[in-house]
C-alpha cells in the first residue's frame, strides 16, 4: 500500500492499520520538502512487525547517496529486515521546488546509476569509491561497520522506461523494475518487460512492481490483480494519488481502502 501522505501521525497510524489488515507492506512518499520518509518509516517500524517499509520513490540525483545508504540500513535495523528502497530520477513537474538542483536528464541518469553502486558498496563494507560523479573516503570502518543492514542485500528497485533499452539495462544493477510504459502498458507490458529480462538470466526471483487502484467493493478487483501477476509481476502498489493528500475526506478514503484489505 502506497501512503500518499498527511500528517506523520496519520499516517503511522495508516501503517499500523494497514499491518492489521494483511497489507505487506507501506510506501510513502519522498517530497523535496515535507514530512520526512526516513523518520516516518521509521516510525512506523516501531509499532509494526511484518509489513515490508519503504519509499516511493526517493530521486536519488537529488540525494547524497551515503545520506541514504545511512538512513536506508538504519531503518532495516530497526525495522529487523524490513526495508525497501525504491529510487528513480525524480519528477521535475511536480516534485522539485526552484532549488538549483540538476536537471538535465543525462546528467540525472549518470548520477542515479552511479548512486545505486555507491550504496551497494556502502552497504556491502567498503569505505572507498571513486567515481564519475562521487567520490567517497572513509578511514574508520567502524562507521561502516555499526551501520550494517540485517539482511546481505536490501531490495533496490528502480524507475526504468520500456522498451528504451539504456533506462532498461539500469534495472539489472538492481533487485526490482518498476517501469514506465512508452508504449503497450498493462500486463501485457509487463509480460513483455518479464521475457527481456528472462533474455538476460534474470530469473523469477526479481521483482517487477505493478501500480494502480482496486475498489474494495468491486469483485472484479483480484482478477485484475491476478491478471498482472500471471504476466509476471510480482507486487502490487496499491495508489491513490490525487490531490489533495491530507484533506479530511481524502485521509478518511484512505483508511478505509487501508482496512478492507489488499484485493481478493
């Protein structure tokens, strides 16, 4: 279930709920300014014990990515194995305020790639790395050492186009797709995503993550849900993105999408 936002109190409460309700897992938001993910997810960490925790999605360009290595392992520590990260190059029209940050979509896309490998080695023990865009020296491992995730490998999942080949070849530096349709969309998209990545020995085991809205009166809702699963996706997020987030009517929509369940 994807929290599109409210209160930090709120929306803990929404995690807590959503637990309960047999969700297995709770993604917020990212703003540029807002109610922090990191502390939220953290947050909810300590009053939840199953649901998987994370973001969605951090734009990682606009991080600094040992920032993020940092609050990332933290939370699976607190969390006992629970975190998620989810990152892409970040929407411009409606996620960043005029703050000089880079936009080129180049330049965007050096330093995504760049920051998945520098997380990757912060998370794996190193405490050097050198490259295009980051350099990174740390002389006490001890940091590194005391900030190690509970499990060998958290979950990376990113934003990859289909069928652009380069944003797509991205994705196999990860351990989740979460891709944008160009053309053909729905399952049979993701059927097609599912065989690419086949062709290139990525098995079963990595997650290709499909999005959208179920009525939890509509019996129709786990087949549809079904449909994306026999295509080969292996979550569903389900969203609710308009706006206003926070309005009262609107939180009261969410709590009770939250507490009918996940369809079927």
């Amino acid at each position: 279930m994807i929290l599109p936002g409210g209160p930090a109190g709120a929306q803990v409460e929404q995690a807590v709920l959503a637990e309960r309700a047999g969700w297995d897992a709770v993604f917020v938001w990212e703003a540029a300014y807002g109610v922090d993910a990191w502390s939220l997810l953290s947050a909810m960490a300590m009053v939840t014990s199953r649901v998987q925790l994370g973001t969605m999605l951090t734009p990682l360009p606009w991080r600094r990515p040992w920032k993020v290595a940092s609050q990332v392992a933290t939370l699976d520590q607190l969390s006992g194995g629970r975190a998620i990260l989810s990152v892409g190059l970040g929407a411009i029209e409606t996620d960043l305020p005029s703050t000089g940050e880079v936009v080129d979509r180049r330049e965007r896309a050096g330093l995504l790639d760049e920051g998945i490998d520098l997380i990757r080695a912060l998370w794996s023990g190193s405490t050097s790395f050198h490259g295009a865009h980051y350099d990174y020296e740390c002389a006490r491992d001890d940091l590194t050492e005391v900030v190690r995730p509970v499990r060998s490998r958290i979950p990376i999942w990113v934003v990859a186009r289909w069928p652009r080949p380069r944003s797509m070849r991205r994705a196999l530096r990860c351990d989740g797709v979460i891709p944008e349709f160009s053309g053909e969309g729905g399952p049979e998209g993701a059927r097609s995503v599912r065989e690419w990545l086949g062709t290139r020995g990525v098995g079963a085991e990595f997650d290709l993550i499909a999005e959208g809205e179920t009525r939890a009166d509509d019996p129709g809702s786990a087949a549809v849900v079904a449909e994306w699963a026999a295509a080969g996706a292996t979550w569903w997020l389900e969203s609710r993105w308009e706006m206003p987030h926070h309005s009262p009517e609107r939180m009261t929509q969410i709590r009770d999408r939250i507490a009918a369940g996940p369809p079927g």
